[in-house]
C-alpha cells in the first residue's frame, strides 16, 4: 500500500461514491416509469457508496493494519480492530439498504453519519492540529465520509416525504 503514490491512496476511496453514481444513472435511464429516480439512486448509494465501501475498509484494516495505520498517519493501535467492525456494521445497514423501506434507509443514514462525520471532525482536527496529510486523512477518504452519509439521508428524507405524502407507508407503532 505505501508503493501506490499519494494521489492513487487519497482518491482510491472516491470511486466508493463515483461507481454508484454511475450505476444509478445508468439504472435511471433504463426503469420504469412507475419506479421513483429517488429509489434507484438510494439503493445504489446504499449498497455501493455505504456498503461496499465500508467492507472494503473493514477488510483493509484487519488484512493490512499496519498499511492502514501508515495510510493515515498513525501508529498501529488495537483501536484499528475496533473501526474495522464499525465499518462493518455500517456495511451491514448498506447492503440491507438494497430491500430496506425509506425510513429504514433514512436511520441507515443517520447511523452512517454519527459515524462517519465523527471520524471526518477527527480527520479535520488531525489536518490542522498536527499537520496530518496523510492520504487516509485528507482527500477522499474525508470527502466519503461527508459525502456518504449527507446523500443517503436526503435521498432518504426526499423519498420518505414523497412516501408520507402518497400516504403508501403508513405509520406502524412500535411493537
């Protein structure tokens, strides 16, 4: 991982948000028209943006923590164990995006960003506090931490609004 050069690691993590994007655009193109342009791109985003890009950083720090821990400019820690199944359980909640209703899709969001812009707040305080530039701290990494989580839930809202107002999703109490 330390031979790919700098601009390879920070924007590797970019095509987590890019291949989606694509495959939903490509999706849109060729659906129903019965099938909200809303729907497709949550689906996509979840489980390619979310999903997908959460296993695959899970999968990175417990097959290469020391890789990672140099990929953001820190030591290797047993703390890597720990952020690989947290990803793992925000890849969980992606790949259940692809058959979940909008309101779940819309807390898969809002648990990926408790998440996600947590970690983005640490990569920022690591950037101007320590001079951390590290490919794993700045550049792609921090944008899909943004990113990922800010599209899922206005996907999700949108999409949960237009169910509230088609009145196709009736309130259930809890059991």
């Amino acid at each position: 991982m330390d031979t790919l050069p700098y601009v390879v690691q920070t924007t590797f993590p970019l095509l987590f948000m890019l291949v989606p994007a694509l495959g939903a655009l490509l999706s849109c193109r060729r659906r129903d028209s019965g099938r909200p342009a809303a729907e497709i791109w949550q689906r996509w985003w979840a489980v390619g943006a979310l999903g997908i890009g959460s296993l695959w950083i899970t999968l990175s720090f417990l097959a290469f923590p020391k890789g990672m821990a140099e990929a953001i400019g820190f030591a290797t820690s047993p703390f890597q164990f720990e952020i690989a199944f947290a990803n793992l359980g925000l890849a969980v909640l992606g790949f259940r995006g692809a058959y979940a209703s909008p309101r779940e899709r819309l807390t898969s969001g809002l648990a990926a960003a408790a998440f996600l812009w947590g970690a983005a707040i640490g990569h920022v305080y690591q950037w101007f506090a320590n001079g951390d530039h590290a490919a794993g701290n700045t550049g792609g990494i921090l944008a899909n931490d943004i990113l990922i989580p800010a599209v899922m839930i206005a996907l999700a809202a949108r999409d949960v609004r237009r169910a509230g107002s088609d009145h196709s999703h009736a309130a259930r109490p809890a059991a």
